[in-house]
C-alpha cells in the first residue's frame, strides 16, 4: 500500500501542478504548471524535494486533507488559515504530521493560489515531461482533472535535504510589495500612440471575475490602438498582455492559448509574474515599464 494523502473536502477548485511542460508550445500544448512559480520553488527547498516536485495548487474555498502516513508538508502562496487537527499552523515553515492527521484550510484570506507541499513530492504519472493539469485537454495531475471528495494521491519517495538557509527568501515571499507590475513593450507596441500608453500606464486596473488559470482579464479604461485588433495569429508567451476590441486588457496565463491574433501592447516581467499571478480578482494592479524591452515593429 503506497503513502497516500486522501481529499476530504475538496475545494471548488485544486489541481496537482509542478513548474510545467517545457519545449510542446510549437504543437500548441501550454506550459501549464503552477502559477505562483517563486512560492512553489520555496516550499521545495525547504522540504528538499527536487525544483520540479509536484504539489497541489489549492483555489476559491476552503477544504481538508487526510494524510495516511507520517510526512512533512510545507504550506505557501496565497495566505490563508491553517489548521492541523484543529491546531492553527504556521505557512512557510516545514510542519511533521502524523498518520491521520488532518490539514484544513479554512479560508483564503489574500492572493489567490495556496499551494501545499509534501516531501517527496505527488507522484502522479509524467505526461509531456510534466505533472502538471492541463484542464483543457484532460492530461496530466489526477486523470486530466480537478480534485475531488475521496481521491487519494500517492506521495513520491524521493527527497534531499531541505535547504536551512531560506528564511530571508521566505519573509520577503510573505510580503506583497504592492507596487506596480513591471512590463516590457510588446511586439504590438508600435500600434500604440502615447495617449493609449499613457492611459495603460496611468491606469489601476481590477482583476475581473472573468480570468482563470487561462488567462486574466481586466477591468479599467480602454485602450485604443492603431491597427486591427484582429491581427495574424503569431506565437504568444504567458504574461503577455493583449488588447482585444473593446480596449480592455487580457492577460495571457500558464494554461493559456500559445497563438494569439490580438495586438500586445506588452509582456509582464518574469520577475513578476507569481506576484501577478496571486492576484484575485477585485485586486487592483497598476504597471510600470522596465529598462529592458523589446519593440518589433
């Protein structure tokens, strides 16, 4: 009988996800893979998995786990309200539990995305060289899907050792810095006069209800451009953020299309894409350009 950790209450919306598939965008299959990348890294350190080690990425609701042997988690991401056995626990730090005992998020208090860490990580079947869901096109995670009531996922039994020397990364991981969400121009940006980048910039957007593990719509002032908004479809990357007709824009995330045809007046910085990614809807978000673009005309 393998280690096992069984869904009790399974929230509105969890998934198994690791950093995600590489090298498959040329046939159209998303990287996928968690979104909140720094904070996912984090709890492998410190539990001394490998980088890669898949986890679950925890959404919406609250819910419980029952883990059926002793093992050590490591909980990060979103904040939330943490109980083992009833027993409020710390995020960030390794935490042993017992056979039996359970883990109950009560409630996402800020971000979006908590994500629970095991040592050893999930060992759920590789697809594509990854673990990760791909909701779209049922792969990957636990038969392609989103967790529910009585799964039971196997836990990996291989691990290093944790890393001591984390604690600073792990503060500032803790603390969203609230500032604006650093971009470099887009393929499209051309397209845009100073007027529209001055209302792109100048602009605090709200995170809709309308965005998912697909991509992020915003809600604010629209933006208006030069060209078509119906474009060649060409190649496009996550956090690269398009402007459709009707001016407000949509941001490309991990499980989003790897083509697009609408112009893109920029791209979110690598460095800031978790923070952007925690973002729940209703968040506000405001973006700067950094030092370094590229401008295809």
């Amino acid at each position: 009988m393998r280690d096992v950790i069984t869904v009790i209450a399974a929230p509105p919306f969890a998934t198994i996800q690791d950093l995600g598939r590489i090298g498959f965008r040329d046939s159209g299959v998303p990287v996928s893979g968690l979104m909140d990348r720094e904070s996912g890294l984090l709890l492998n350190a410190t539990l001394g998995n490998d980088p890669s080690a898949a986890m679950i990425e925890w959404a919406v609701g609250g819910g419980a786990l029952r883990f059926d042997c002793a093992t050590e988690i490591a909980v990060g991401g979103a904040e939330a309200i943490l109980r083992i056995n009833g027993v409020k626990a710390d995020p960030w730090l390794p935490i042993v539990v017992a056979s039996g005992d359970e883990l109950r998020i009560d409630r996402i208090v800020r971000g979006r995305f908590v994500l629970i860490a095991v040592r050893g990580g999930i060992d759920v079947p590789v697809v594509l060289g990854s673990r990760s869901t791909l909701l779209s096109a049922g792969i990957g995670g636990l038969d392609g899907r989103r967790l529910r009531n009585g799964d039971q996922l196997p836990i990996g039994d291989h691990a290093g050792t944790p890393y001591d020397n984390i604690e600073f990364e792990k503060r500032a991981a803790r603390t969203n810095s609230g500032g604006p969400v650093t971009v470099m121009r887009g393929p499209q940006a051309s397209l845009f006069d100073d007027a529209a980048w001055a209302t792109f910039l100048n602009t605090e957007y709200l995170v809709s209800l309308a965005s998912d593990r697909s991509g992020y719509r915003l809600d604010g002032n629209a933006i208006s451009h030069s060209g078509s908004a119906a474009l060649p479809s060409e190649p496009a990357c996550v956090g690269a953020i398009q402007i459709p007709d009707g001016g407000t824009p949509i941001v490309i995330m991990n499980d989003g299309p790897t083509v697009g045809g609408y112009p893109k007046i920029a791209v979110i910085r690598d460095s800031c894409l978790s923070r952007f990614a925690q973002m729940a809807p209703g968040y506000p978000v405001r973006f700067a350009v950094g030092s370094s673009n590229f401008d295809i005309a």
